[in-house]
C-alpha cells in the first residue's frame, strides 16, 4: 500500500514550510496510522468521504444513495471476513498524505486488497 501511495505522489519528505514530513515515510509508519474497523464503520467512512468533501463537507463525488449502493457491492464482493482499517473518523484523522486533510479505507479480503484515499485542501 505504501508504496502505491509513494506512486500516485501523495507522500511527501517534507513538509510545505521546510519542516519535517508530516506524512509516513515507510509502510510501518503508514500502518501506524491505521486503526482497524469493523464493517458498519468501513461503509460509513467510504460513503462519506465520497459523498461530502473532506474539507468543508459540500456536495461530493457521489450522491450518498449511489455511494451506499457502490461500496456495499464491493464489501459483498470481499466476503464475510474481510478486514478494514482508515485514518480516520471524520472527526479527526492521522495524516497518511501531504494533502491538508486525507482519509484512507482499506479493505483486506478474500485475496483481495483494496484501498480509497480522498484528499482535500481548505
């Protein structure tokens, strides 16, 4: 997962003002980050962060009913023992991008590794 993220560019080593980074630098620090959910709370989180932006809660991706649909198909397709993990609560969050504000889902299951990250800047 880290180093997808590293990929896409989202992972800094440093920070906007010269200071140290404020996201992980190595997949342990990512994993760090990341405290585990069950089910409920994965689909609660998904809808959310595509259905509302992140940074003052507008009008986002997805209707919430198409989002609701989007992210249920895919818990289902990753069966019953799937595990979840995410940064944060909507509320607050541990930074795992250089972006302002980050929310990471990732799902684990039957042999398949899924991850959402939104960003926003405010």
């Amino acid at each position: 997962m880290f180093a997808t993220m590293a990929d896409w560019g989202v992972i800094d080593s440093a920070s906007a003002f010269g200071g140290p980074p404020q996201a992980p630098q190595d997949a342990d620090e990512l994993a760090a980050c990341l405290a585990e959910v069950d089910r409920e709370a994965a689909v609660a989180m998904l809808v959310g962060m595509t259905s509302r932006t992140l940074a003052y809660g507008l009008r986002g991706r997805y209707p919430v009913d198409k989002a609701r649909d989007v992210f249920e198909k895919l818990i289902t397709l990753l069966g019953q023992g799937t595990r979840w993990w995410t940064n944060t609560d909507r509320g607050s969050w541990s930074p795992v991008t250089r972006h302002t504000m980050d929310a990471l889902v990732v799902g684990a299951g039957g042999g398949i590794l899924v991850a959402v990250l939104a960003v926003d800047e405010d």
